[in-house]
C-alpha cells in the first residue's frame, strides 16, 4: 500500500478539495492551502493516513474477519463493487437500509429469503406455476438481489466498514458507530474527520482518486489475506512436524 507515491496523488487529483465556502474546519489539519477558492489536500497528510489505514485493516482481514465496502455515489459504485468481489469481502452500493446492521437479525431473514427465491427458480415446481405468479416471484428475487446482493453470503457483522463518501453514507456510519466497529474511509473537505476512525483525506468526487484509493486499499487487504494464508500454512506444517516427531519417538520406544 505504500508503493503509492505523492506523485500517484497528484496525478489522479487526490489533492483537489471542494470550494472553501463549503469546507468543515475540523479538516483543517489536513488543508494545505487554497487556490482559486478551492481547498487544497495536503497529500503527505494522505500518504500517512493511508499507511496508518493500511497496517490497521492488514491485521483486521489477518485475523479472518471481514471488511465491508460502502459507497453508493455514481462515480464509485461500480468500482467499489468491482474490487470487493474480487477480494470476496461483502459490499453495499445500492442502497443503505436502515438496520443494515444494527437490525441484522431482521437483515439475515431477507438474505434467507432471496436465497429461497433462488432455490425456488431452480425447481420443477417454479416452472409450472402460473406466468404471472412467476414472473412476482421474478421481480421479489431481482428486488432483493440489487439491495442485498452484496451481502448475500455475510453471515456475521462484518469487523470494519470502509466508505467512499462520509456526508453520504452517513446512515451506515452512525450505526457502525453504535455497534463499536471502526470505519475507514476517504474524507473530503466538506467532511467531519472526527465520524470515522480512519480518515482518509482526499478527494471523493473524482473517478481517479476514488479508483486509485479504492485499489490502494484492496491491495492493503489482499496482503492481509496473503499473510492469514501463510500463517494457515505455516500451523499446518507446524503440526505435520509435530505428529511426525511423535511417530518418530513412538517407533524408537
């Protein structure tokens, strides 16, 4: 995660804020200078933030816990999507139903209930109920699949939220507040760094900053993932050595 360099930043305009007028003065010490009435992003300030952040979810996802992804502005959402599936992690960039997860026992039963809708469309019975019973059952799948689809397979609260845009997704942040579990997350200029547990300072508008921080943080769990797997490993042979030693010393007995 580190291999991203002040230049990285720059050249995806991390650096650029939103206008001054519209600024929070809790980010502050994340603000450069302003030019042209917009705020600048101190990109050292990131670079930090963003090692902080980096060593702080490695041993999250190490330990075999989950990190939920969450934005679900246009300029985010499919990319968010994109790189949560590719690292197997649930995500969230439709919409935030209120109770995601302080509700989520209620959450799990419409999980259990898309997951029977699916079962449902693979039998013989499905096919021979009338079209237009079919087609309700169809369209309840498809509904819950574009909210839930994300989280189909998340079982448990997830350990750590990571969010693109806080004023947004403002909802999830609160809850995940009330339930103790920490967030990650790009905050902007116009944002109160002081919500979340890991600010991270940058531009949240512009599809190049999101997509080179997004990636940054992808790589940052995939290490994680990399290193839990090394340690499986690692016990594993551990324990074959061990069982060897005591066949060993058992024949010499």
């Amino acid at each position: 995660m580190s291999k991203i360099e002040y230049k990285d930043l720059l050249d995806a305009g991390v650096h650029f804020g939103h206008l001054t007028r519209k600024w929070d003065p809790r980010m502050s010490p994340y603000i450069f200078m302003e030019k042209n009435g917009i705020h600048i992003i101190d990109l050292n300030k990131t670079l930090a933030c963003l090692e902080e952040a980096s060593n702080a979810i490695k041993q999250i996802v190490r330990s075999g816990k989950k990190i939920m992804f969450v934005a679900t502005k246009k300029q985010a959402k499919d990319l968010v999507a994109a790189e949560a599936q590719r690292l197997n992690m649930p995500y969230v960039t439709e919409r935030w139903l209120g109770g995601m997860l302080t509700n989520f026992a209620t959450i799990r039963k419409s999980l259990k209930k898309m997951s029977s809708l699916e079962r449902l469309m693979k039998e013989d019975a499905y096919k021979n109920l009338a079209k237009k019973e079919r087609l309700m059952v169809s369209r309840q799948k498809d509904k819950l699949e574009i909210i839930l689809g994300g989280i189909a397979d998340l079982s448990r609260l997830p350990a750590a939220l990571f969010v693109v845009d806080i004023k947004r997704e403002h909802i999830a942040i609160a809850e995940a507040q009330k339930l103790g579990i920490p967030v990650f997350a790009l905050v902007d200029t116009n944002s109160n760094p002081n919500e979340v547990d890991f600010p991270i300072p940058a531009n949240d508008d512009a599809f190049k900053s999101v997509s080179l921080l997004v990636k940054a943080f992808g790589a940052a769990i995939e290490e994680g993932l990399s290193e839990r797997k090394k340690d499986k490993d690692d016990a594993k042979l551990s324990e074959e050595e061990e069982a060897k030693r005591a066949v060993d010393a058992e024949k010499q007995d």
